[in-house]
C-alpha cells in the first residue's frame, strides 16, 4: 500500500473536515476582494437602471428553499434596486415551495427601504413600500408553462386574486395592466426548469425582454439565448449575484460570501490535482 | 448589532438545530438526520397542500362558482360551467381504484392533448429556429483576430462558433458511421461539447459551495445575535442547542478511535 | 365505492366553499371608485377639465346603496380638496371649468398663444397587424417645436373619440421625438380598455409643453362615492389633470380595428413543424414495416459487453441503477431497453444483477424487463424477484442505501441509466472508490460533467436514446430518432446555406427563418 | 371508451392548440383561454393525488411497523399541523388568512427553510470529496472538461498574480461565449427536435404510455 493509495482510501470524513474547516475560517475573517463586472450582468442592472419612475417590472421568483442561498441575494439586490428607482414590480412564484419565500423576502426588502441611503452617490430617502401600489404578489399556481401563456393573456386570468386573497383590480397598480404589454421587462429568478417555460412559453410567444438569474449549475447552459438575443441578460450563481451588489452599490451576502467561494474553489483543485497525481501515479506502477 | 425577543430567539435555535442536525448526515445516517427529513416532507407536503387550496382552488374554483347570488348549488352561479372542470378534477381520483382508474384518463388526456399541443410550435420556434437563425450571423472579417487576447467578438470567435454548432450537431447524428472526414468532425464536436460541460462543471462547483456558505452566514448571524443578546434565558437554549452535538461528536471520536485500537 | 366516496366529498367541498364564502362579504362601505380618468380641454374658449369614472360596483348593481358622486380637486396629490360639484348616482362624467381663455389679461393671453406649440402633422393610423384586433397603431410627424423651433414639447399625449362629436378619452402618452403609438385596448367587456372591433374611432394627438399660464397648476380630482347612509363614504385614488399649454392636431379618422385569421410572422414555424411531423410519421411508419434503418454503433454499447465479461471473470455482480426517473420518461423507457439487453448478457454469463429502485412502478417493470430477458436467454430458473427491488423514494436516503450496496458487494460494472439529479456524483463517487468499471447514460445535461469525469464511458443526451433504440430496435424510437436525425442534416445544411450566403452579403436567406418574420408579415402583410 | 376516448381527446385538444398559436383571431383566443382556465383547476387536483399517495404510504409504514415507522409519524405530524396552521387554526377557509398565519409563516421559515437549504448544501462536500476521489483526467476527453472547469473556477482568483488572473478572467470569459454557446446552442437545437418529435408522438397517438396498463 504505498503513499498513493493511502491518499486514495482516505476515509471521505476528513476531507469534509478539511472543506468546513476552509469555509468557516475564511468566513470569520473577513477581507475585500476584487470582482470584475461582466456583461451579461450589467445589461440587466443597467436596463433596469434606465427604466423610468412607475414603470412596471415582472420580477418571477421561482426557486425552492434548497437553491436560496444562490438566488435570495440576486432577488434582494434586483428588487431593492427597482424599488429604490420607484419602479412598480410584479411578483410572482411558480415554483412549489417559493411563494412563503417570496413573501418573506418581500417585506424584509420592504424593511430596508425605509431607511434612506445612499448607493453610487445618489441618495434615495426611505420610504414605505405599499402592497397594491409598488407592488404586487401573484402568488403560486401550478404547471408554470400554463400559466405563464395564462398570464400573457391576462393576468387576471390564472390569478384571479393575488397571493393574499385581494382581488387584483382591487390594487390600483393593476389598473389598466392586462398582460405582459404594459409590463417594462420580466426577469426570471430561477432554481428550476421553469425558466425554460419562461423562454418558450413566455417569451416566445409574447415577446417581453426577458433576463434570467440562475443557478451556477444552470447558468453555462443558457448562453446561446443571451446570444441569439431571446434573453438580454444573465446572473450565474453567487458570482452573478455578488457582480450585481457590486454594481448596484449594495454588498450583501454574496460578495460577503465571494471570498469563502474563493478559498473553497481553492481547496477543491487542490483535491482535483492531488486526486489525479495519485491516480496517474498509481497508473504509472501498474504500467511496469 | 441586533438584539432579539426570546421567542424568535427560540425559533432561530430551533432553525440551527434542525441545520445542525442535518449537517450531521455527514457523519453518518443518523436518528436526527432521519427526523429533519421526515418533518421536513411532511411540512412541505402540508405547505404544498395550503398553497395549492389558498392559491389554487379557492380562487379559481370555488370564488368562481359562487358569485354572491347563490342558493342552489353552483346552478345560478353566473359561471356554472366551472363545474365541468371541477367534475373533470375529481376524476382524477379515481386513479387509486382498480376498477375505475381508466376514467381517470379523460382529463388526463385532455391535460396531455393541450400541454403537449402547446409545446409543439413554441419549442419549435425557441430551440429551433431562433437558434438557426442566430447561428446564420456575419463574421466580423474585418477585424478577424480581434483586440487583446481572446476576444469573444472577432471574427475568429464568430467562425469558432458557426462551426462549433455545426460539429456539435453532427456529434448527435447517428444515421452515419463515424468515419474519415465525419470522424474528424465529430472528434471536434465531442470536444466542443466537453469544453462546454467543463465550464458547467466550475459553474456547479460554485453553485454547490455557495450552499454551504449560505448556511454558514445564518448559523453565523445566528451565533453573533444571540451572544450580543446574551442572557442566561438565551444561553441555556445555546448549550442545549449544541451541546448535543458536541457530546454526540466526543461519543463517536471516542468509539472511532476504540475500533482504531482493536484493528492495530 | 371509493370511486363514490371520492366524488362525494369532492362535490361536498365545493358545496361547503359556496356556502362559507357566503359569510365573508363586507357590505359596510360603498365600493370605491376604481378608475377616474381626467384631461384638460378647451371648448368655446373655456379651458375644462373632463372627469370621467366608472361607476362604482355598488351603483346599481351589488349593495345598490348608492346616493351621489362628490368631486374634490386639490393642487397637490395629497390634497387639501376642496368639493367641485356632486352628480347624482349612476352617472360618469363631470365637467370642472378651470378658467375662461377670455377672462385673462392681455399680456397673459398673448404669452400663452406665444408659448403654444405648433401641432403635430400628417396623423395617420390603421389597423395592428397579426394580431386578435382591439388594437391600432397611429403614426406622425413631429411638431415644429419638437428638437427645434421653440423646443417646448415635452411630450405627445394620444386620444381616442369613439364617435364624433364626442368627447376624446386619454389613451396614453410619447415622449418628446416619438412618432407612433400602439393603441392597444382590452377584448374583454367588462375590462374598462374595452375596445370593440369593427367601429369607427376618432384620434388626436396632443402636444404638450411644460409652460403653466400663470396663476394655474395642475389639479388632482378625487371622487368621493357616497352611500345613501351618507356617514359611510370612500374615496377614489387622485386621478392627474395636466393643465399646462398645449395643441391638439386635428382629428385623424374614423379608423377600425378588426382581427386577423392567420399570423403571418409566424410562417416558418409552420413550415418547419409540418416538415417534421411528415418526417416523423414517415418514419415510423418506415420502421414499423420492418425496415433495415441503421444505427451507428456507440462506444458506451460495446463497453457494456466487455464489461459483462469482465464481470463474468471476476466472479463479481453487476450494478443497474436507473435513476430517479418516473416509467414514463423517455430516459427511464429507454433504460427499461438497456436494461433487457444487459439483463440477457447477464442472464448468458451467469453473472450476478442488482437492480435498486427509487420508484415502485419502475422497479415491477424492471422486474418484467428482466424476467422476460431471463426467459430469452433460456434460465429462467436463474431468475429471482429479489435481483430488482425497492429503496425507497427519498434521494439522499436512496443514494445511502445505494452506496451501502455497492462498497458491500463491490460490483465488477456499475451501469447509471436514466434520469439523475444531484445524486449522480454522489454515486460515481463512491463507485470510483469501489473499483468498479463504470458506464452512464443520462439526458439530464446538468449531470453530464460529473459522469464524464468519474466514469469510464458517457452516453451523452440523446446518445442515450440512440443506444437503446440501437439495442431494442423498437420501432417506434427507432422511427423518430431517424427523423429527428434527418430534421438534424437539414438544420446542418440550412445553417451552412445561411451562414454562406450572409457572409458574400445577402442576408434574404438567413431572415426566412426569423420569428417573429418580417419577410413574410410584409409579403401579405395589411395596409403598411 | 376505455383506450380510444383518451386519444381521441388527446388528438383533438393537441391539433387545436398547434393551430391556435398561427391563428390570433379573437374566436380562437376564447377558445384558447377558456382550456387554460379549466387546466389549472384539473392540474390542481391531480398535484392532490400526491399528497394523497403520500400520506397512505405513511399511514401504510405505521399500521405495518415497517422499519423507522416512527418517522411516519413526524411526516403526518408535519403534515397535519401545517394544514391546520394553514387554515388559520380552522378559522379562515375560504379566506387566505392562513397565508398569514403566524405559525403557518414560522413552521415555514423556521423548519422547512433550514433544513431544505442544509440537505442540499450537503453537495458542497460532496463534491469537494468526489473531486478529490473520483474526478479523474481518464481520457483527453476528461482532462479537456477538467481543464476548462478548472480555468472557470480560477476565474477571479487574485493570488495569482494581476498578471494571470487577467489572463484567466478572458479565458474564461471566451470559454463561456464561444465553446461553450455552441456546446450548448447544438444540444438546444437538438433537444427540441427530441421534445417536439415526443410531443407529435403523444398527439398522434403513436407515445401511449401516459394511458398506464390494463
């Protein structure tokens, strides 16, 4: 048994040690790090930047609590970003266990933007974020490719009512907003496959600008949309998210969490190169 | 930093705990792992079911069929033929007999005919056309090696794709035998298509680590406002909290290092 | 009798919802106004202010307690109001003077003539195109003091008289330097945009300056809907009255909207699903007659047979997961095919099988699959149920158990077919420490990566598919992996005809295949 | 009846919404969205059928003592407190108090987040284990997909140097835009050719397995 195959059947626990160990070091000692902006990013922050007071967004939270931790920072920098513009946003949550989440991230957004700050050197004053006026929440309905082709006819037509029971032309944002006409753009937030209906089924049959943000194991896949201009924008994983605070002036969780990502990264080749020394090593002996 | 109420004190202990105790799969399969799972299955079947009755049935149903002028039934409803649907649902239920569970195939049928006829022009003109159609672009010639190392729009790049597709495409076409000029093209698009995977696979080593950040952060921020809000109410559900684990940790080095003895 | 149970109670919710939902009605206060409407006009040299609403849905119909309608108007959105005027129930409209043109001193008027801008010209509109009606598309040309002149507009502001002489309804507002406008109105009746086909309708656009005459502002109104009860009141949301200088172009119509039978812009998708549909049924229609379709050989395939065979020397079982796939997936269906086949080799050999499942229909189809492969292979007494069962229907819990199996037992071969999800990597993992030969197959691309880098050989996507028709030879996968194989060299020679002719400079090939297509919308496109 | 009504209805319904995408006449746009509307109320209870099946397997577990029964008993518990939770402690039916409730939003945020976000942030060792013992450079094919994982995992490392990270930031930028957009654009194309050819399958009546056996 020589060294190689001892680094091999090393019992998988110690290397769980070792990644919890990087990860909760790096996370208490906190340091800046850089992070470059890349396109596919800005476009989004800066379409939505240019947007006018009281234009209307679609903001689709589709994400179940196990891809939170990707996705809750991209939500709360758009949304908080939007609101701080005075846009009016539309939620929605067609993934099954989203809608609480949602929720629950709408009124802590709400929380935030009561305090006046100041991001990019424009001073926003706090103000009171109003259900019915800034926004409003759908809520939850099953089967996202039908319903969404139900919300480009009407949104009044899968959601007669919206996640707290109101009726929607009982909220004054909803006057006079039919389908996805009178909306400025959709982004998509999703953990699932349900971005693929908001591509099909949404954008291709109604033709909205559309940006997605995704989760890192998504991300890589959706390129070819951005290119053939189906979608203007895309937000891959935390580092998406992080990129975004970055440009929105608003560090959260994913630039904080940026640099444990980097050393984690780090640990990991350095398995991936131990790992294939020891394999190609062991091939090696075989050999002769 | 902030301090808070003893109640949502219990709440987020009970958070870490159920965190904790998850985290403990780790180790091994263990009684606590097994119980966070099974609570957790059936919280979300519940969460699923009041979501689906709140969201779902109340207002697209039953609100429908009855609109304030109501005393028989659904019969003067200025919608009666929601029951249709409604009729049409409940067939569903009849998947569990042995006997009637064909009938549950209308709506099924019906459900299928519409998903599926839906898909068919909308997927057709997303992944097919709209593709082609964008993979039918002009290649930048005039500045064809770019600007600076590695630029995704010159010409190059442009050429790098148009062929890339193609050879991606061909990797897929399985009426022809892999050889001479095909077996070069397809050698290309195989590697074509490991780069892309490759870039997916750093994406969702990202993605997968940011998990676990996350979790850090909330056990993080949970540790930092309990002992800024330290009082003896807040530490003993600490202890508590984590003492369990601690102890169930020595127990099980304890017993690992015991087997180390009797192997050597 | 279930059957009845089921229905019975289902018909017994929806009975109780009607009946509870009875009792959630609050009648207390009359309904609020939903939607006013106002703009400034100038009618015999009176400068007014139109307001229209839509009634409340008390009035009427509903509680039907509805006394009058109070109008309140406030120089700023949060007031103060003060009252204007009080219509009876039932009607929508009110008229508020702002100030008589006459009434102003020279010096004022003349400014105000001064700053009005020139009006915008050559108004023409017609019909949306490929689209369900209830919408018109205006056009024009700039004002003269637009950019230059003047430079005073600040924005064009668009309505609507659905009859002339009648009043004109705000339909939506360009900002400066725009020059159309989709007006596009609801289909359904009840909604206010409501905007019937085949009806004359009237335009004029408005251009608007942000120059006051002195001493005006714009106004907000309120209307207060007031219950015969007239304690209980509530009020409308402040509705904006622009007041500042402005000129309207003549009126432009009558103009109709009216729906279209087929989008024309949609034209290559037709093409292109018909193409393939034809395609497909030829196809199998081609394999089911029995027809010799050929198939390329897959290295993951030959990499199965080898691997039974090393398993056979080893003396060691074969692992077959199938994933978390449901037996309808095509993925799952056509692991149910590798399977068989794997399943006879084994059957051949004398080699050991298990086969863990995560679905409990999958696993008795399984159970079939191998069985009937068994039977070919003539050793049916070889065959026991317990080869193929279940785990149970929770990933991590499955992927433990099948872990457990696989460092207990230690396969020779592990095969993954079929769908799999975060567990992929989990599983080739392990297999790795295992020593075992490993060959996957799935069409999930996300876990792709994971397969290739921890297993010997990867079916990728649709090579999945391709292996098992290759294998099985059903007709039906066969048929429609032909067709989908020739819809791929026909993309392939489109793509190459397109990207030619784009690059020597004629991009009319390459726009056929845009959607939605301006070639064709043009080619029998309406008026424009 | 039992075989040929379901296709029949499938053909039917599925002929009709391929048109109806080429046809934006408002006749048919009714049509369109009244199936739409009768959809989500059928989808709704078969997604009930689930619950259902869920709960006879626990009651199932529990009534044979199938091993870990007990655990049975926390799912129905979870279950069960959820629903009454969510009906506002049986108050509020027909009215979505319940979406408010505050146990229903504390069970919620208190239970099903963590324990969610934590089961599938176990990945995270995973792979790092994975990587370590079985992510191997086997064949060319291998070592090019660990080399470009590799380069877009250094994407914004700075210990390497300005100098290189520049180097890796663009690299892995190309890498993105252009192998890997036309990776993915060829596996897209082919995809819906897959997805479309299944589809007509299913309309034509030719894919049946939807209909189960009998």
């Amino acid at each position: 048994m020589n060294i190689f195959d001892r680094m091999m059947s090393l019992d998988r626990r110690w290397v769980f040690l070792l990644l919890a160990l990087v990860c909760v070091i790096t996370y208490a000692i906190p340091f800046p790090i850089k992070i470059n902006v890349t396109n596919e990013v800005s476009s989004v922050f800066n379409f939505i930047d240019t947007l006018k007071e009281n234009d209307i967004i679609f903001v689709a939270i589709d994400y179940d609590p196990n891809s939170l931790a990707e996705m809750h920072p991209m939500t709360y920098s758009i949304v908080e970003h939007a609101f701080r513009k005075k846009l009016k946003i539309i939620f929605t949550s067609l993934s099954q266990n989203g809608p609480g989440m949602a929720d629950l991230a709408i009124r802590d957004i709400g929380d935030s933007i009561r305090v006046t700050k100041t991001y990019n050197g424009i001073t926003y004053q706090g103000r009171e974020v109003v259900n019915g006026i800034d926004y409003v929440f759908l809520g939850y309905k099953p089967y996202p490719a039908l319903v969404i082709v139900g919300m480009g006819q009407n949104f009044r037509l899968p959601f007669p009512t919206d996640y707290y029971g109101t009726p929607l032309d009982d909220h004054p944002l909803m006057q006079g907003v039919q389908n996805f006409d009178q909306v400025k753009c959709v982004i998509d937030i999703s953990g699932t496959s349900g971005v693929d209906m908001w591509i099909t089924y949404g954008q291709g049959r109604y033709n909205f600008p559309l940006a997605l943000g995704l989760t890192g194991v998504m991300a890589a896949d959706y390129y070819p949309y951005l290119n053939s201009g189906q979608v203007f924008g895309i937000l891959g994983g935390l580092l998406g998210a992080a990129q975004y605070e970055k440009m929105a002036d608003n560090p959260g969780r994913a630039i904080d969490g940026m640099r444990v990502q980097l050393y984690a990264h780090m640990v990991i080749i350095l398995f991936i190169i131990l790992g294939n020394v020891g394999f190609l090593m062991s091939r090696q002996k075989k050999r002769l | 930093m902030e301090v808070m109420s003893m109640g949502t004190f219990l709440w987020t202990s009970l958070g870490a705990f159920l965190t904790l105790a998850t985290f403990s799969f780790l180790y091994k399969d263990n009684p606590m792992y097994k119980l966070a799972e099974h609570l957790v299955v059936g919280v979300s079947a519940g969460y699923f079911v009041i979501i689906l009755w709140h969201n779902g049935l109340q207002p697209n149903l039953f609100s429908r069929l009855d609109d304030g002028n109501f005393y028989f039934f659904w019969l003067n409803s200025s919608r009666p033929w929601y029951i249709i649907p409604a009729i049409l649902g409940a067939m569903m239920w009849t998947r569990f007999s042995k006997k009637w569970s064909w009938v549950s195939r209308w709506p099924i049928a019906m459900y299928l005919g519409i998903a599926t006829g839906l898909s068919i022009p909308l997927e057709m003109r997303n992944r097919v056309n709209m593709q082609l159609y964008s993979t039918m672009r002009e290649v930048n010639w005039e500045n064809f090696f770019g600007n600076g190392f590695l630029d995704p729009t010159a010409g190059y790049s442009g050429l790098l794709i148009f062929l890339g597709v193609l050879a991606a495409l061909f990797y897929f076409f399985f009426s022809k035998e892999h050889t001479g000029l095909f077996k070069g093209v397809a050698r290309f698009g195989i590697w074509i298509l490991m780069i892309g995977f490759g870039t997916s696979f750093g994406y969702t080593v990202m993605a997968r680590i940011s998990l676990f950040i996350q979790r850090i952060q909330v056990l993080g921020d949970y540790t930092k406002i309990s002992w800024s809000g330290a009082s003896g109410a807040f530490l003993t559900v600490w202890f508590i909290t984590f003492g369990i684990f601690v102890a169930l940790g020595l127990y099980e080095l304890a017993k690992y290092i015991g087997n180390r003895r009797t192997a050597a | 009798m279930k059957l009845k149970l089921l229905f019975l109670s289902c018909l017994l919710l929806a009975f109780m919802s009607v009946a509870m939902a009875q009792e959630n009605q609050d009648d207390s206060l009359p309904a609020r106004i939903s939607k006013v409407n106002v703009h400034a006009e100038v009618v015999d040299s009176v400068r007014i202010a139109q307001i229209h609403w839509r009634i409340s849905s008390d009035d009427g119909n509903g509680n039907d307690n509805i006394k009058e309608y109070v109008i309140l108007r406030g120089a700023g959105i949060k007031g103060p109001f003060e009252e204007r005027g009080r219509v009876p129930a039932g009607r929508d409209m009110f008229i508020d003077t702002l100030f008589r043109i006459n009434d102003l001193e020279d010096s004022i008027l003349a400014l105000s003539t001064e700053l009005a801008p020139s009006p915008i010209t050559n108004l023409r509109g017609h019909d949306k195109d490929n689209d369900h009606g209830h919408a018109i598309d205006l056009l024009w040309d700039i004002s003269a003091d637009d950019g230059a002149g003047e430079d005073n507009v600040i924005a064009y502001t668009i309505f609507r008289a659905d009859s002339l002489p009648n009043t004109f309804f705000y339909r939506g507002v360009v900002i400066k330097g725009g020059t159309s406008f989709d007006d596009v109105g609801s289909k359904e009746h009840e909604s206010d945009s409501y905007m019937p086909d085949f009806y004359d309708y009237y335009y004029k656009v408005r251009a608007t300056t942000f120059d006051y005459i002195p001493g005006t502002s714009d106004y907000y109104y309120v209307i207060r809907t007031v219950a015969n009860d007239t304690s209980k009141f509530q009020d409308s949301n402040p509705a904006l009255c622009n007041n500042s200088i402005f000129t309207d172009s003549e009126i432009f119509g009558p103009v109709q909207c009216y729906g279209q039978w087929f989008n024309t812009a949609r034209i290559p998708v037709l093409v292109f699903v018909i193409g393939f549909l034809l395609v497909t049924i030829y196809f199998i229609k081609k394999a089911r007659g029995g027809a010799k379709l050929f198939i390329r050989r897959l290295a993951g395939i030959e990499a199965v047979d080898e691997a039974i065979g090393r398993a056979t020397e080893m003396g060691k079982p074969i692992l077959y997961v199938m994933g978390l796939g449901v037996a309808s997936e095509i993925a799952t269906i056509a692991s149910f095919t590798i399977l068989g086949r794997v399943a006879k080799k084994v059957a051949e050999y004398q080699t050991g099988l298990i086969v863990p499942c995560y679905d409990p229909i999958v696993m008795t189809i399984a159970q079939e699959t191998v069985k009937a492969s068994y039977m070919d292979a003539n050793r049916p007494d070889a065959y026991t149920d317990d080869m193929v069962y279940f785990v149970t229907q929770s990933q991590f819990a499955y992927v433990a158990a099948v872990n457990g199996t696989m460092l207990r037992e230690l396969p020779a071969t592990n095969i993954y077919m079929g769908k799999f999800f975060a567990e992929s990597l989990i599983l080739a993992e392990t297999g790795a420490l295992a020593g075992s030969i490993q060959i996957a197959g799935t069409d999930e691309i996300a876990q792709i990566p994971f397969f290739v880098v921890a297993c010997d050989y990867t079916l990728i996507g649709e090579e999945l598919y391709a292996a098992s028709a290759y294998l099985g030879r059903e007709p039906i996968l066969l048929g429609s992996l032909k067709a989908q194989d020739y819809a791929k060299a026909g993309v392939i020679i489109c793509a190459l005809l397109g990207f030619v002719t784009i690059n020597f400079g004629w991009d009319g090939l390459a726009q056929l295949f845009q959607v939605p297509n301006s070639f064709f919308a043009n080619l029998f496109g309406g008026p424009n | 009846m039992k075989r040929q009504l379901p296709l029949i209805l499938v053909f039917i319904f599925g002929v009709f919404m391929i048109f109806q995408y080429f046809v934006p006449h408002e006749s048919s746009e009714w049509v369109f969205e009244f199936l739409l509307d009768w959809v989500y109320i059928i989808g709704i209870f078969a997604l009930a059928l689930g619950i259902w099946s869920l709960v006879r397997v626990s009651w199932d577990k529990i009534h044979k003592r199938k091993e870990n029964w007990p655990y049975a008993i926390v799912t129905l518990f979870g279950l069960a407190a959820m629903i009454f939770f969510g009906f506002d402690y049986g108050r509020h039916f027909f009215s979505a108090e319940g979406l408010e409730n505050f146990m229903f939003r504390h069970f919620f945020d208190y239970i099903m987040i963590p324990i969610q976000a934590t089961m599938f942030s176990l990945l995270a060792f995973f792979i790092a284990s994975a990587a370590y013992r079985a992510f191997r450079a086997r064949s060319l094919l291998a070592t090019l997909l660990l080399m470009a994982a590799l380069i877009v995992m250094l994407r914004f490392n700075p210990y390497l140097g300005s100098f290189v990270a520049e180097y890796m930031e663009k690299t892995a930028s190309w890498l993105l835009n252009v192998p890997n957009l036309a990776a993915k654009r060829g596996i897209i194309i082919g995809v819906g050719l897959g997805i479309v050819a299944t589809a007509l399958k299913v309309i034509l009546g030719i894919e049946r397995n939807y209909l189960g056996k009998d």
